[in-house]
C-alpha cells in the first residue's frame, strides 16, 4: 500500500479533487444536515499529492480546471442553502403573522351579543336625538354606555388567542440555515456557532470567496490540460500523416520521372540502335554493288 501511495499521482482518479484544492465538501458536511454524500469520484485524500499540487503556479492550475471545478460546485451549495435560508425566514413570518380562527358562538353566547347589540342600537338612536337636541352632556354619557356594550360584545365574540408556538420564538441562522430559539441560553447558542455544520458553512462561504477573487469563472474557450494534450498529440499526428504523404507524393513523383527517363533512355537507344542497323545495310548494299560492278569488268 505504501508503494503504491509513492506512485500514486494527483491526476489519477482515485485522488479527490476538491480535496487538493484546500476543500472537500463531502468530508466538510459527512453527516450533518447538509450532507452530500459519497465521493462520486476520487476519494483519496493523499497529502503527498496536495503537496505536488501545491508546487504548481497558479497558471498551472488553472489548466488542470480542478479549481473551477470545486467554485461552481460550491456556488451551487452556497446558492442551495441561501434559498432554504429565505425559505425558513419567509414561513417563520407567515407563521407571526398568522391570524386565529374566528371563534364559534354557543347559543347562551349568541342570545346575549343579540340583546347587547339591539340595546346598542337604541343607544345610538338615542344619543343622536339628544345631540341634536342640543343636549351635548347627556348625548356623550349615552355614548359612553354604547362604547361599554361594543366592549361587552368584543369580550364574547373575541377568538382565543393561540398559545405562543415555538415557531413564534425562532430565529433562522443567516449562515447555515439551522433554526435557533431566541431564548436559546448562550452555551447552547455557543455549541451552534462552534458545530461542525454552522463552521463548515463558514469554511464554504470563505473558500467561495476566495476562489471568485482569486481563480474567477471558468472562460468559454478553456480547455482541460489533458484535453489541449490530446489536441496537440492530435495535431502532431496530422502533421506526421501530411508529411508523409508528402513523402509519398515525392516518392511517386520521384518513380514516374525514373520511368519517364528510362523510358526516354530505352527509346533513345532503340533508335540509336535502329540508324546504326540502317547505315549498316546499306553500307551492305553498297559493298555488293561494288563488287557486282567488278565482276562485270573482268569480263
């Protein structure tokens, strides 16, 4: 095993990423609310391996996108658990701002808000005459009467109010999502804020801001380093394979100007060949008529 940790490199795939680059969420949330689960891929947290990464330029990263990687996935965590937070705050409001159900009269209840409502409406009858009558002192002391039956009426009709929930009473944490009592004691409030899921928010949140100043959004045009290796194999191949056709073409052309030549050559000699045969006949020729022609002396 220890032989195989030398060999192992940070590019193989059994090595964890996120984990070279300062942060693995699935470590950081293991069984907390905010758990992501397994590692889909590497999970090898190699030290030799971070190490090796950490010797790179920050250019050299960049080429590897190990980096981008880890910024848009916690971008998207960060995103996730801000909607849960506005989500929670938004319900806990609606929950404040509920209102009681109306309540439901008996038959003595409903009996006596009628009596106090028709005696109410006499009253009002009553003090408007006086005050048009002028008599402003009586009229006011019938309205107060009118205002104490109003009262009466309210007390039986009034809906019970509902017993302060523990929803009314918590708070959400703008940072985890986690849902807090605001009658929480201070050691509970300082085992929240010393927890593994409201630090290992802290941690995202701090290492999503430092990879949005220091990395930035991934360019449209970037490539992975191994697929700009594959694209410059890729392209030595092609300049190979047009070399040798080049190559090729030079051969063929190089052949057809070879049988060209000793085509050229071999014609050359046949006709060489053929105006020698010819001045030999008729040299031939000539001999025998000179001899023919002493012959023809002698007689």
């Amino acid at each position: 095993e220890d032989r195989e940790k030398l060999r192992r490199k940070f590019t193989d795939r059994s090595v964890c990423k996120f984990y070279l680059c300062g942060l693995c969420p699935y470590e950081l949330f293991d069984q907390t609310k905010s758990d992501v689960g397994p590692h889909r891929e590497g999970s090898e947290h190699d030290l030799r391996c971070k190490q090796e990464w950490e010797s790179l330029t920050d250019e050299e990263r960049k080429e590897y996108g190990y980096e981008y990687d880890l910024l848009e996935w916690l971008e998207e965590l960060v995103k996730q658990c801000d909607e849960r937070i506005e989500a929670t705050r938004k319900r806990l409001k609606e929950k404040q701002e509920e209102k009681p159900p109306e309540k439901k009269l008996n038959e003595e209840e409903q009996e006596k808000v009628l009596k106090l409502t028709a005696q109410m409406d006499e009253l009002i009858a009553e003090a408007e005459k006086l005050g048009e009558a002028g008599e402003v002192d009586k009229s006011l002391a019938v309205t107060e009467q009118v205002n104490s039956l109003k009262k009466q009426i309210t007390d039986i009709t009034q809906p019970i109010p509902l017993p302060l929930s523990n929803d009314r009473l918590m708070v959400v944490c703008e940072v985890s999502g986690n849902l807090l009592c605001s009658t929480d004691t201070e050691d509970r409030k300082a085992r929240h804020y010393a927890g593994r899921h409201y630090q290992g928010w802290i941690k995202a949140r701090e290492k999503l801001k430092e990879l949005r100043e220091r990395v930035g959004p991934r360019p449209a045009d970037w490539k992975p380093k191994r697929r700009k290796e594959f694209d410059r194999k890729r392209q030595d191949r092609d300049r190979d394979r047009d070399g040798d056709r080049k190559r090729d073409r030079d051969r063929d052309g190089e052949r057809r100007r070879r049988v060209r030549n000793r085509d050229r050559d071999r014609d050359f000699r046949r006709r060489r060949r053929d105006r020698s045969d010819s001045r030999e006949r008729r040299r031939r020729k000539s001999r025998s008529r000179d001899r023919s022609r002493d012959r023809r002396r002698r007689r």
